[in-house]
C-alpha cells in the first residue's frame, strides 16, 4: 500500500519526504533501467564492496545531514537526520518541515520526525509521528522475539529484523528486495537498481554520485557518494511538480555555490 496525498503521488520516505538534487541528464532521457542490480554493480558503486556493511553514520556523515527541500527548484522546507551515539546504542532523529504557500497563503504543510534505536546494525525501535496538512499518522516498532512488531494506521504486523526503514542513511538498504515504509508502517516491496554515476547540485557546489532507482510498491531515485554517504534523492508529485533535497553539509567536488 503506497500512501497518496494530494501534493504527493510517490510515497514520501521515511526520512520525511524524498530527499533529492539537481542531475545533469534528465531521467527521461537515461533511456531503459537496465537489469536488477546484482551484487557486483551494487558495490562496484562504492570505494569498498563492505561499504555498506555495518555502517556507522556518525564516522561517515559526522553528527548530522543537511538538506533543502525544493520544488520546481524553490525552496520549500528542509529535511535534518541527526545521530547520536549512547550507552544503549545509536540513536537517529530524522525532521522534515515543508511550507508551500500560493498568493500569500499557506497552501500545504508536512511536518514529519522519526526517532530510531539501532543496536548491532539492527533497527531496534521506531517511533514515528506525521502531520500531514491536518492528517496525523503515528508509527511505532520493537524488536521482540526474533521478530521487528511493526504497529501503525493498518494494525499491527510482524516482520524480519533485517528489514531496513525507508531513512535512506545506511546503504545497506541497496541490497533489500523489502523495505519498512514509515508512513504506513507496512513492508514495501521493492526492485532497487544502480544507474550511472552523476554530477548533482549541493548548495555549496557540486559532487558526483550512483544514482538508484526504486520500483515496485515504492518508486524513486537515490544518490549516494563513494563513501556510501547517501546524498540524494527526488520524486515527481502528484501536481507534476518535482520534489527535490539538495544536501547543504556534503563535501562537494567543486566549490561554485549554489544562488538559489
């Protein structure tokens, strides 16, 4: 089940919504997505093939990610990822905030914060709380048993522990065929597949980065960096406006900022 809004037709993920930057060639104009990804295209994306293996995000993000949201390439909101590391495991809160207004007035809002306890590499705990112009939906899941006991808007259901959220942060989740969609708190199922390697817009200049796409019960684009640091992300909404996250903290490769 794919939620549907009516500024949003693609499911938002759960970093809040998508997250995305500019890319130098058009999707449209990439031609056909090529096979599933196998394992060997998937890590040849990186420096190392255990990249994304027991990722530890406060060594490769430091304390936080950063990113504009965009639409049509004004800015509308912001999405920030923090990580904090304690005596009980790491802990990651994740905030999206987009205002869009029309003729002075506010025409929509989403407002989104997820908190998550990762231990040994595991999703451990989630909590997750959304208002989505008026809408609120809240999301909760332990691990208990052998089992991830995921509770949200349609009940409560049981699902691998291996399953990763849809916060994009840890690219282990390139690997997954499932994935944890936290804003219905249901299991997506998923085709993820490794495109080219891209030059995309930071607000400070640009990077390069493999770009990602998704199919299936979720449908989007992702990019990350050689160092698996996810930087990337974009969507078309239901108005055929495209949704964007432009990162603000990523080392870029040139330094021409960004003027918008």
């Amino acid at each position: 089940m794919v939620r549907k809004t009516a500024l949003y037709r693609a499911p938002i993920f759960a970093i809040g919504v998508l997250a995305g930057f500019f890319v130098t060639k058009p999707l449209a104009a990439q031609g056909e997505p090529p096979a599933v990804t196998e394992l060997s295209a998937l890590t040849s994306a990186f420096k190392s093939p255990t990249m994304c293996e027991n990722v530890d995000p406060i060594a490769r993000y430091g304390n936080e990610i950063q990113f504009q949201i965009r639409r049509n390439d004004a800015s509308v909101g912001r999405h920030i990822v923090q990580f904090h590391r304690g005596t009980d495991g790491l802990r990651v809160v994740a905030q999206s905030n987009i205002d869009i207004s029309f003729l002075g007035f506010n025409a929509y809002s989403f407002r989104y914060r997820s908190e998550s306890l990762w231990e040994n590499g595991k999703l451990a705990v989630l909590s997750v709380n959304v208002d989505d112009d008026g809408d609120l939906t809240a999301i909760t899941a332990k691990r208990e048993n052998g089992e991830l006991l995921v509770t949200g808007p349609d009940g409560e259901k049981a699902l691998p522990t291996e399953i990763f959220p849809t916060d994009h942060w840890n690219c282990g989740v390139l690997g997954s065929t499932t994935v944890l969609n936290t804003l219905t708190g249901n299991p997506n199922d998923v085709t993820i597949r490794a495109r080219d390697r891209e030059t995309l817009r930071t607000t400070q200049g640009t990077l390069v980065a493999t770009h990602f796409t998704y199919d299936g019960d979720l449908v989007t684009n992702a990019w990350y960096d050689r160092d698996g640091r996810w930087v990337g992300l974009q969507f078309e909404a239901g108005d055929g406006s495209t949704i964007m996250y432009r990162c603000m903290n990523c080392a870029p490769t040139t330094n021409q900022k960004d003027q918008g």
